[in-house]
DNA sequence: GTCTATAAGGTGATAGAC
DNA sequence: GTCTATCACCTTATAGAC
C-alpha cells in the first residue's frame, strides 16, 4: 500500500528499481531541475501517476538515488589501509576511483551536478560522513610521511587531486571523447598508465 | 531598436552587460534548464519583458554567455610558448588556470554545468577551436619530450589532468569549503604549492 | 495497481499602454 | 525603453474510475 521505503513484493521491487535506474539516466544528464517525470516515466516504461504511486514525489525519487548513491561512493576511500605499503596503497586507491568513474559515469554526474551546484541536498552528508572520512585518511597519510614512507604532501589537496584526476573521465566524458576523436573508451588504459605515473612520481620520497 | 548584437547607446550597453553578469550568477549556480528569467530579471534589477527588449530568448542570453567565456576559456592554452623552457612553460599554465579557478569560479561553473550534461551547446566549439588548440599544444610537449627536456608523457592525459585538478577547486568549491571547513580563500596558496610539486615532479625528466 | 482526467502553479514569451 | 497584463504551454501532483 506504500511502498517507496520498504517493497514488499517482487513486482514492486523490480518496478522501484525501473524507476531508479531510469532516473538515474535522466537525473544525471539534465541535472534535478532540468529533468522531468515525463522523461523519467518514459525511460522507465510507465505512466506518470503509477511513477508516484511507487515515489511520492520528484525530489522523492532524486534523495532515493542520491541517498544509494553516497553509500557506495565512499566505499574505495573506506578500503585505505592504514597498515598497507602507503605508495601502492593510495595508487590501488586512484585506480579503483578510476575505474568507478568507468564502471559508473553517471553516478559521478550525478555527484557532479549536485556538487556543481553547491551540493544543496547532500552538504550535511558531506560535513559529516565525506568529511570524517577524509580527516581519518589524511591523518593516515600524515602518519606515512612521519615515517618516511611517503613524500611530503599535503594530504587534503593529495585527495583532491585524486577525486579531479579520475573523476574527470566521467564528468567530462563529452569532452574527453571530443578531444580524443575516434577511440572508444581505449583511453582509459592510457589514462590509469598516464596516473599511475604521474601520482608515483609525486608519492615516492 | 534591435540590441542585442552591437549595443548602441551606452544605457544599452550598461544594461547588456546588466543582464549577462546577473545571467552568469544564475546559470552557473542552476543550469540552463534550472534557472528562470524572473531569477535573472530579479539578479538584474529589471523586469522580465524589459530583459526580453535586450535578448529575444532565454538560450539567447545563455548563447551571448558560452561564446564570452569561449573566448577566454582557452587564452591560458594559447600562451604555452614552444621556444619558452618546458617545464616551466607548463608549471606557468597550471598557475594560470589555477588563477582563473579563483578568480572566475562561476564562469568555470558554467563551463562545467554545459559539459557534465553532454555539451549541448558547445560541442561544434570543443570538436573545432578547443581541439585544434589542444592538437597542436600536444605536438609542441611532444617536441619537448623528444628534446629530452621533458619527461616522456602523453600530452592528452597531461593537459586533461592539468584542467581537473585546477578547474576542482572552481567546479567542486562547496566540497572543498566544507571538508577544509574555516579557512577562507586560503587554500589556494595550498593549492598552488601542491600542484607545482605534482607536476614538478612529473614532468621533470 | 494502473489508468484517464484534471487541478494548481510556474515559465517563456508577447501585446499594448505610457 | 520600460512597464502591466496576459497568453499558451509545461510540469508536478492528485482524484477517482476500473
């Protein structure tokens, strides 16, 4: 009678997850506002109001997305081992965010939009959960520098730059592709050899 | 009678460049679709019809706002000069688009918003200008390498890794503010010192 | 559970007075 | 050149039949 939180049958299930996988497209490409329940109904293969039947509403199904999407979007952060060798450590952590911006492009749009725009729905997330994350992290780094292990650097930035670097084959796929011209998605191998270079030139003491 | 292209009285022209910096603060906040004329009227201090005196459309004053930016989104680029000393050549580009990043955050904004959804408006622009620019700006790194006065690298990913880490501090300013929490613009010195030790590093052979 | 019909409000753009 | 008034359309959301 209501789902939207819990689906109790297989059918309600499987139509929650219709609605999500097509806002999902729709959401990342045109961004909250710039998507409809129309376009999102279509992609689903559903009507409007039965779309509302399963979501209460539009920025009902865009926190639903949202809300799936910083589960895991924080998970190759998580799996930084402290006790692990720190260069190959974070290296193992750009390409796994590398290959999350391949594997899932339009989760990082939809990160991007929402960020890009001054992130109006997730900012308590990222205060609290994103941010807690990286200060743990960054005192892991620290303490790899005071040992040696790992040139000097600013860790905060380190992170940054590691987000931009991968990212940016998700969220300015149009123009990677653009600039690249006829390769499919063949630059990805140049560009995990190209990081994996840059970042061990820039880690190893 | 007919502004909108050659502005000619200057109450015109105040008004022109009225709208398209009130225009600039809601589409790079919003995007195309999430932004309204009553937002920009409002930003701009005139009503909504008067502001269709100026502009005939909405595209139209986003289109007067693309091409202003294209025009010096890539000056940055043009400036890398083949007879300059290589790694500091392109050490001076990553400041330079840092700067920018600072200095025009909501133009970098707008940028970013027009790419993340598929470049809709600007592809002709990346296919033709940005990547003849981009074309000829790899030959030249590739001249450098094969001087030995760089190290080998592939120019594509070099130039695309130099735009995400700098433009991150533009595009993705509300979750750099919150994880570095209270320091203001401060950051930036940060910044530019990690990213001439990241590249430093990298490019020297 | 799913549909048709429609309410209610917003949005781009125009007409016409001043 | 600028305003008020307004049109036509789109969009979210609800009501009620089946």
């Amino acid at each position: 009678m209501m789902p939207g939180k819990q689906p109790r049958t297989r059918i309600q299930k499987k139509n929650t997850e219709t609605i999500l996988e097509a806002a999902l497209e729709v959401f990342s490409q045109h961004g909250f506002r710039g998507s409809t329940l129309d376009q999102i109904a279509k992609a689903a293969g559903l009507s409007k109001p039965n779309l509302l039947y399963y979501f209460p509403s539009k920025v009902a199904i865009h926190r639903a997305l949202i809300d799936e999407l910083m589960q895991n979007w924080l998970d190759p952060l998580r799996k930084i081992e402290a006790d692990g060798e720190p260069v190959e450590e974070l290296l193992a952590y750009v390409l796994r965010k590398l290959e999350m911006a391949r594997e899932f492009p339009r989760e990082s749009r939809l990160f991007a939009n929402e960020i890009v725009q001054g992130a109006p729905n997730i900012m308590d997330k990222i205060e609290g959960e994103l941010k807690s994350l990286v200060d743990e992290k960054a005192r892991v780094i620290e303490g790899w520098i005071a040992s040696g292990a790992l040139a000097p650097v600013n860790p905060y930035h380190l992170i940054f730059s590691i987000w931009s670097t991968t990212q940016h084959y998700a969220d300015f796929d149009a123009q990677v592709r653009a600039i690249l011209q006829p390769e499919g998605d063949a630059h990805f191998e140049d560009a995990a050899a190209y990081l994996d270079t840059l970042f061990r030139r820039m880690l190893t003491p």
